[in-house]
C-alpha cells in the first residue's frame, strides 16, 4: 500500500488528492496544508509543514516528513515551491518527487527565461522586448500601438498581466510596475508583448524527461465577469476538451511546441520531467502561439480534466518517474465542466471565514457527475469546539463545482444547479462558463 504526498491548497490539489484515493493501492494521501474538501476526502488528511515563506524550511519539513512517515511519491501543485527547487531538494534526499527541477521551472518563473527559451527553440510566440526603465517601455509603447500586452516578470499568480486596449492603458500599467511597484520584485522588470488574436486553449503534459504524455485539453475562462470581461484571475471556470484544439492543432502544438521543450530541456542537461502546462492562443489559420508556459497543473482546468481521466493518476505518476510515460491515458469520453465561485472582492481582494452552505453531501463511491473540489475554504473556529464541521471561505477562489455530462451545455447546466444552491456572504461566479464550445454545439 502506497502513502501519497500532495503539496499545495487549492482546488487542483483536491483534484490531484481526490484521484489518488481512488486508486486501491493507495493507503494514505496527506496534502499540505490542504484545504476543508482534502480534510473531508476519504483517506485524505491535511498536515501543516514549515511556513512556505521560508524555501529552505519548507523543502527540509517536506523531505523530513516523507521520511517520517513513508510516502512513496510526492506530487507538487504550485508553481511557488517548484521556482524555489523542492523537485531538486527531494531528489537529493532520494525522495520520489513528481515535477520539474528548479531549471525547468524557470519556464513559469521567469517571463523572460521563457522568451528567451522560445526564441532559442522556434517556439510561436508573441513578439516582446523587456524593460526596466519607464520611459523606455513607453516609447516602445508609442511604437508599438495598442492594443498592447504589459507583463510583469515574475511569478504575480495570473494577475500581473494587463492587456491594454490603449496606450492610456499601456502607460498606467508601465507606471503602476515601474514606477509604483504594485506587484513588488515581480513587477522591477516588465515583458511588452505583441497581442494575439485568437481563442484560448490549455494545452498540458506529463512529461517523463523523454516522452510524453498529453493530459485531455481544456479552456480556462481567465477573466472575472461574464462575457470574458473585468480584470484577469487565475481562473473563473474550465472545462475539457477544448473544441478548438482540433486533432490538427493538437498535431501542430505537439510538434512546434511540446517536443522542442522537451528536446531542448534534455540537449542543455536538465531534461524536463512533471506536468507541463503551454497556455495557448490558437489563431484562425490553426496554428498555436505559446501566451505562457506553467511549470505545473492548471487550476482549475485540473478539475474538470481530472473527472475524466479513468487511468490511475498514481499509476501514471509512477510510470513518469521511472521514465516509463505511456503516449496515451484513458479518459471518459463525456466533457466536463467546472465553476469557480470566489469570495467577495475576488480577483483585488479576498474574504475569509464567510459560512458556506449548501454544499452538496460528500459522495464516497466516486460515482457522482458532479463534484465541488474547494480552494479557499477552512473549518470555522467552531467547528473544533462542536465538531459539526462548519465550512468557511479562506481565500479568493473558494470552490470549483465540476460536472461531467454528455455535452457541454448539460455539464454546464448541471454544474449550474449545484452551483446555485450553495451560498456564502459575497459569492460570485460566471454562469458562461463553457460558453466558446456552447456555441460550437448549437451552431
Ligand atoms: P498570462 O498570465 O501570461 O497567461 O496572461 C493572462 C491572460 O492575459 C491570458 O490568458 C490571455 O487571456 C491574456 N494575454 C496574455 N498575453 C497575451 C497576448 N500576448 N495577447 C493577447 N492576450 C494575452
Ligand atoms: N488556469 C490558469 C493557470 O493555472 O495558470
């Protein structure tokens, strides 16, 4: 029997949590810290490891725990712990770890690594120039025209990206990264970027070092309000497949973008191994430009992708880490659609300790179509005291409500009705979620 170590808190690590529970050969899933949905999940337990503002603590809590209690595999959610080189900590401890080393990871945590890389490598991607001087960026700005995409960067969790529409627009963000400071370190160094027209597409692999192995596609639906308008999040909803990554594009995306990863990644001497994630702009001729590589799963696309996957996620994660990867997974052939509902002030702000009702009963026979993975949520104080399990908000994006149906439209519906009965002080959530591949549907 196999005891698993899931590290992360969001609603991809309930996902992740979720799948490897359901394999028979699995004891034990611990997720640190985890959140109220891993708490609640069959053999699933939520454990507190060193504060993950200090790397160094985290990495030794992680690697002395997984000595301590016999794990057998440790799967990385977040990009953070990735950047900071948990896979490298691990691995020298002898510890089976499953993600990219600190040198991949670069892919996410650095915008400017990752256009380099593609430049290097004849990756499609947006033209850009990098900035540290205001006055610079901005008469490249003037060049330019708008609309036009302002990047800070380092890691700023999906938010420190604005596409200007004008170059009024342009300047503010130059001034509020620049010259204000708004996303700290993350924002002392700009990406400008040639804006891509097209539709989105999430495009992510586990990748062994060597092969490949493409998880279902999907679409994340980044902005906070409906008809894909407000400001950037990390994700207001997703569902898979994508319609639009027909079989040719998926052909195309795999050898103009995935391989040359993986053959560049292996030629420099740090082969690339973990879940990969190429954030997509597919344009109307077909052909895919890469907007962002992630070093890790997405969230929420991981909900929704993860219903479907039949194979065992541990089965796979184990084959990865012997560099065994089969090029293919079994996935139920029904889409399925997932519904973030975030806190009040969600994406600026966020909410914490609001009641949550109305969540559905936890389902242990795994035979539901539909699932609420949470994100931010918590036990109340009194919770501990009467021990009658009061679910409240402890972050931004609380819960992530994934149905699978025999299309989009009834998955989104029915993610709907869950959805609509569960209330908390200041819930939001898009009830277009899906809305592209609906309209792919009726057309
Ligand atoms: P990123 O954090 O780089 O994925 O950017 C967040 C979102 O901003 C993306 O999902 C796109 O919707 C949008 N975006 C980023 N870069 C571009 C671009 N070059 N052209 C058009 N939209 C973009
Ligand atoms: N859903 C976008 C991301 O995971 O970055």
């Amino acid at each position: 029997m196999m005891n698993i170590l899931v590290i992360g808190s969001g609603g991809r690590e309930h996902a992740l949590a979720w799948q490897c529970a359901k394999d028979d050969h699995v004891k034990n899933v611990y997720v640190a810290p985890g959140n109220a949905g891993t708490a609640l999940e069959p053999k699933c337990q939520n454990i507190v490891l060193a504060s993950s503002q200090d790397n160094a603590n985290e990495h030794s809590a992680v690697i002395e725990f997984c000595q301590n209690n016999a794990i057998d595999m440790v799967i990385v959610g977040p990009e953070a712990p990735l950047v900071t080189g948990i896979v490298d900590a691990c691995r020298d401890a002898g510890i089976k770890v499953w993600g990219p080393t600190a040198y991949c990871a670069q892919l996410e945590g650095s915008k400017t690594f990752a256009k380099e890389f593609m430049a290097q490598n004849n990756i499609p991607t947006a033209a850009y120039q990098g900035f540290t001087d205001a006055a610079a960026a901005k008469a490249y700005i003037d060049e330019q025209g708008a609309p036009i995409v302002i990047k800070a960067d380092g890691l700023a969790a999906g938010k420190g990206v604005i596409v200007a529409e004008t170059v009024e627009q342009a300047y503010d963000a130059i001034d509020d990264m620049l010259a204000d400071n708004k996303f700290g370190d993350a924002g002392s160094r700009v990406v400008i970027e040639q804006f891509l027209q097209g539709e989105e597409a999430s495009f992510i692999c586990m990748i062994d070092g060597e092969n490949i192995l493409p998880m279902a596609t999907s679409q994340d639906h980044k902005r906070a309000f409906e008809g894909d308008t407000g400001p950037n999040t990390g994700g207001m909803g997703a569902y898979s497949p994508a319609p639009v990554v027909t079989q040719e594009v998926h052909n195309k995306v795999m050898t103009q973008v995935i391989q040359p990863v993986v053959d560049a990644m292996k030629a420099s001497g740090h082969p690339y191994t973990g879940f990969l994630y190429a954030g997509l702009m597919i344009d109307q001729a077909g052909d895919p430009y890469v907007i962002e590589f992630n070093c890790r799963f997405g969230d929420p696309e991981t909900q929704p992708i993860l219903m479907r996957l039949q194979s065992s996620m541990v089965d796979l994660v184990a084959q990865g880490l012997a560099g065994q990867l089969p090029s293919n997974a079994k996935w139920d052939t029904r889409p399925a659609l997932g519904i973030v509902v975030a806190s009040k002030g969600y994406p600026e702000t966020s909410s914490k300790g609001d009641v949550i009702a109305g969540l559905p009963e936890l389902d242990a026979s795994h035979a539901n179509a539909v699932k609420v993975f949470h994100a931010g949520t918590a036990f109340s104080d009194s919770s501990a005291v009467d021990n009658k399990q009061e679910v409240v908000t402890n972050g931004g994006r609380v819960l992530c409500v994934t149905a699978l149906a025999d299309n989009i439209s009834d998955a989104q519906q029915a993610a709907l009705a869950v959805t609509g009965a569960i209330s908390f002080d200041g819930a939001q959530y898009r009830r277009d979620i899906g809305h592209h591949a609906i309209a792919r549907e009726n057309a």
